[in-house]
C-alpha cells in the first residue's frame, strides 16, 4: 500500500492497529476529512482531533452508499457529502465490508433493476393474448419470451428471500440472450436504434459474470431491515 495515502493509528481502546486515510470532499478544495478503520465501525471526522461520525455496517443499507466501480462514498446523514477514494482506501473498505455483505449488498442493488425488467417481460407476453375487437388474437403467443420473463420472476424471488451468488450468474445469461436475439433481429431489418438496448444487455451480462467470478462459492449473508 502506499504509505502516503495510508496511515496507521490505534482504536478507540487504544490497542488495535487501525487504518487511517485521509479524504476530502468531492467538488472542494478545502477541509481535510479522514476516514479510520476499526473492527466494529468506521470513523469520518472533518479535521484532525474532531468528533468523528460512527459508520457502522447496517448504515450501508440506506444511510451510506458504497459505489466500488466509481471509488466513492457517499454518506447521507447528518447531511449530504461525497468523498472521492483512493485506489487503496476503495480496497480497504471493500475488505471491511466483507464479502458476504457485498454480495448481498449487489444482488439487492441488481435485483432491484432486474425486477421491473421481468414485469415487462412477462406483462408484454400476456398483454399480445388480449383479442382486439374484432375478437382476434393480434400475434401468436409467444411460449419462449413468456418463459423467459416466468424466469426472470423466479430469479427476483430467490434473490430476495434464497440469496445465491449462482443467480448473479442466472440474470446474466437472460440479458446474454436477450442481446444475442436483438442483434440477430437487427441484421435481419430491425431499427439499429436497438443497438442501445443490445449495449445495455452486453453490459449487465458482463457485471453479473463479474459479480459471479467474484462472489462464488460465498454465503451471502441477507442485509438488515
């Protein structure tokens, strides 16, 4: 590590070794905030010797918002403040948090943007069995697509209540083919403006095979209410 940006220091019983890095505010030039590790919580204080906010784990939830990809912290109370991280401090807080909570912390995060996804699929499917009226089907129904969105609805629910690092892996698979289908489609007449959409498949497809090579063989641990 390097040895400017990280420093060590004592818990607050004064016997553990601790992580200390040094932050300042996104967007501001001023003002040297610091951030320590301890065993138990995290310690942000806005100068040196001053009463430091504790961060504990469960605040991660909704009070606190790791954005890993981004290396930034963003904390919501006592006010608003994001803290740009350092490549060092980014890998030390994704260690404290540990890997349980991560998984489950991503899989909530992703699931929560793959459920709407899901509704649509399936919603779409059935709302094409609606007869127009005239009494007529307006296309036939379509077994596959519906499968596919039923699967994307099961994989929601097992996320939310049998967390698996495996379903990581599952989601990824559906947006892989979903993109696969619509570029076919598109080299066979349909509006490349669906290329954004293709984009946006190819990139979930790569952060859940992300997620899954990182994750795998963890038991996720769910997030606290």
């Amino acid at each position: 590590m390097n040895s400017e940006s990280v420093t060590p220091g004592v818990d607050a019983a004064g016997e553990t070794p601790a992580l200390f890095f040094p932050l300042k505010e996104n967007g501001k030039s001023t003002g040297q905030w610091s951030l320590t590790f301890h065993p138990s919580h995290l310690s942000l204080a806005d100068a040196p010797g001053a009463q430091p906010y504790a961060i504990l784990r469960e605040q991660f939830k909704k009070e606190v918002n790791f954005m890993e990809g981004m290396r930034a912290l963003v904390v919501k109370q006592p006010r608003k403040l994001i803290f740009k991280l350092t490549p060092e401090a980014t890998d030390a807080l994704a260690n404290w948090l540990g890997k349980p909570f991560l998984a489950a912390f991503y899989l909530k995060r992703r699931y929560a943007w793959v459920f709407p996804w899901a509704l649509v699929w399936v919603g779409g499917s059935l709302i094409l069995l609606m007869p127009t009226p005239e009494g007529r089907t307006p296309v036939p129904f379509n077994v596959t697509s519906f499968l596919l969105g039923v699967t994307l609805l099961v994989a929601c629910g097992l996320a939310k209540w049998r967390p698996h690092p495996i379903l990581f892996l599952v989601d990824s698979l559906w947006f892989a083919s979903v993109a696969i289908n619509l570029s076919i489609s598109i080299l066979y007449g349909r509006s490349a403006g669906w290329l954004v959409l293709v984009t946006l498949m190819v990139w979930m497809t790569m952060t859940g095979i992300k997620h899954y090579r990182r994750f795998r063989g963890v038991k996720i641990v769910p997030l606290p209410k």
